[in-house]
C-alpha cells in the first residue's frame, strides 16, 4: 500500500513539475517575442535616425559652401570676392597701412 501511495506521490509531483515547466516555456516564448519586437522598433528608429543624419550633413554641406557664401557675401554685404593673384604679397602690406597715430596722453 505504501508502494502505491509513494507512486501516486511520484506521479503528482511530476505533474506539477510538467506543468510548472509549460507556464515557465510560455512566458519565456512571450517575453522572448516582445524583445524581438522592440528590437525591430529599436533598429527602425536607428535607421531613420541615420537617414535624418545624412539629410542634415547634406543640408550642412549645401549651407557651407564657399560659392554660397561668396554669393552671400556679393549679395548682402556688397564684398566683391577677388582671386588669390589679387592679394597683396606680405612685403607690401606695410606700404598699403596707414601711418600711426600718436597717441595723447
């Protein structure tokens, strides 16, 4: 009888462990769902915020350009942009300046 006892014990506790195992695999399967999910919402925010990136550099790039700024420069501040070969070489600087003031004290 206490053979029949012990197996039925046996038997109960297997149960138990088998089902305590399903709940643990489905929750398991369900959190392992939600985290792919939020990877891919997390790899879609990535994406978008690379590409957001790219248009703001090429947005950048555009707003820097030299010719744009020369234009700039022609249209507002009324600078002629001259070339290279019309600066002034470093010995002749000194001859261009004006004289200095004396100063009162």
């Amino acid at each position: 009888m206490e053979k029949a006892q012990l197996r039925r014990g046996l038997h109960i506790a297997a149960i138990v462990v088998i089902i305590v195992l399903a709940v643990g695999l489905y929750k398991a399967k369900t959190d392992a769902s939600k985290t792919h999910a939020h990877v891919r919402a997390l790899e879609t925010q990535i994406s978008e915020t690379e590409a957001s990136m790219r248009a703001l550099r090429a947005e950048i790039a555009t707003l820097e350009s030299p010719a744009r700024i020369e234009a700039l420069a022609e249209r507002y501040l009324e600078a002629d942009t001259g070339s290279e070969s019309a600066a002034l070489p470093e010995s002749a600087i000194g001859a261009n300046l004006p004289a200095p003031r004396e100063t009162r004290r």
